[in-house]
C-alpha cells in the first residue's frame, strides 16, 4: 500500500484596509463608478435581532410548564448518569 503525506498550508487573511480596497475595485470594475456608488450607499434594513428581542420572542412562544417539565426531566436524566 502507497503511503500518502498530507500537508498543509497556513492561512493568511487579508488586512481589513486591503479587502476593502479589492473589494471597492472590483466593484468599479464590474459595476462601474456609477452604480458602485449607488451600490455602496444603498440603505438596507437591519436584518439583525437584537438577542434580547429574540429571547422574550422564544419566551412568549413558550409552555411554561411543558417547559418546566422538559427541563426538570433532563435534569433527572443527567442525575442518573452521573450516579
């Protein structure tokens, strides 16, 4: 059987300043100057929830008391094991 030596590269990133650089030309380049500027002030929604919004969400969703007891019968379970 022929043994296979497997190598492997380090990763180098990019420099913030020199990925905005490439990416603002390739912009242009693609788009040109017009509608990279348009492109780059377009006013998108925040799509992001913030994680506090999020939480009371998946609270209001909530069975308290099938919550409970889920979380009460896993806790039992892991009790088991560790005994």
């Amino acid at each position: 059987m022929q043994e296979r030596k497997i190598t492997m590269k380090a990763i180098k990133y990019l420099e913030e300043d020199e990925i905005v650089r490439r990416g603002v030309s390739a912009l242009y380049k693609e788009l040109g100057p017009m509608e990279a500027r348009r492109f780059l002030t377009i006013q998108r929604p925040l799509q992001r929830e913030d994680s506090v919004q999020r939480h009371r969400k998946w609270q209001a969703s909530l069975n308290k008391d099938e919550f409970f007891k889920q979380v009460m019968k896993a806790h039992k379970e892991q009790s088991v094991k560790k005994t």
